[in-house]
C-alpha cells in the first residue's frame, strides 16, 4: 500500500515539476503546490484504506452461536 502511496504522490508531482522546469512557477508556488499535492494524495490513502477496511469487515460471515464450540461441564 505504500508503494502505491508512493507512486500516486510522484505521479501527482509531475505537472508541478514540469510546470517549475519551464519557468511558470516560482519555487514558492511550487513548494505550496508539492505541500497540497502530498496532503491530498495522503488524504485519499487514508481513506482509501478505511474503505477497503470497511467493506472487507461489512463482507464476513456474521457469527452465530451454532458456531462457537460450548464447554459442557459433567
């Protein structure tokens, strides 16, 4: 997951850096744009995994009484 993380971020990065290298940003406006970009992408992540967390938790088998082994005393 933090591989995917990690690209997603670089990726993002790409039109800022392109944007730097051919002089339409100023390093400032590039630097608040990175900061937005990281947050976003962390932003998105992090939710990412709640979801994937919920749903997979929403998918199990809901438990049943039958299910669990009783100890009977004799």
């Amino acid at each position: 997951m933090r591989r995917i993380a990690a690209v997603a971020g670089l990726v993002a990065l790409l039109p800022v850096g392109w944007m730097l290298l051919h002089g339409q940003l100023t390093m400032a406006e590039a630097g608040l744009r990175a900061a937005i970009v990281f947050v976003a992408v962390r932003l998105v992540v992090t939710f990412g995994r709640l979801g994937i967390a919920l749903l997979a938790r929403s998918m199990e088998r809901p438990r049943r009484r039958s299910d669990e082994v009783r100890v009977v005393e004799s």
